[in-house]
C-alpha cells in the first residue's frame, strides 16, 4: 500500500531530498519514472548521482518508494519490487 506521502511525491513528479554524499548533506533531486519489470511496471524515484546505499535505504524508508541512484536501487524496508508492480 503506498502511503500519501509517497502519492504526493507521484502528483508533483519528484522530490528534493537532503542527503549525506562524501561525507556533506546536500540537496539532491529526485524525479519520478516508471520501470518495466516483466509484463508490468513499478514506479520510483530516481538520481543520476552516485549516494552511499546506506541513505538511499534510508530515502527509500522515508518516501515509501524505491529509490535508485547511479550505483543502485534500495526499497522500503521488507518490500521488493513485486510489491509496486502494476500490471500491465
């Protein structure tokens, strides 16, 4: 079930979120993009740059929405993909 937060951050298309990269809080944005996955589809938020796993697990937790970055794609804790495909 996708909290209203995460339906908020859908609706607007993305979101700004401070997090730790080398050390330094910074302001990354992160915008909202459908991936295919077999005969549906998930949606996440989504970063060009590079963030420790760590804070992405700790973005996805606080969204409700996986988050993926450059270097890789962290879920909200006990959920995978299979839990926000839409099937399509």
């Amino acid at each position: 079930m996708i909290s209203e937060s995460a339906r908020r951050i859908i609706a607007e298309g993305g979101i700004t979120i401070r997090v730790r990269r080398s050390g330094m809080l910074q302001n990354i944005s992160f915008t909202v993009r459908k991936v295919r996955l077999g005969s549906g589809e998930f949606t996440e938020i989504y970063t060009k740059k590079v963030i420790d796993m760590s804070e992405l697990q700790r973005v996805a937790k606080e969204t409700g929405l996986p988050v993926e970055a450059e270097n890789g794609r962290a879920f909200p804790d006990g959920m995978g993909a299979n839990d926000f495909i839409l099937q399509g």
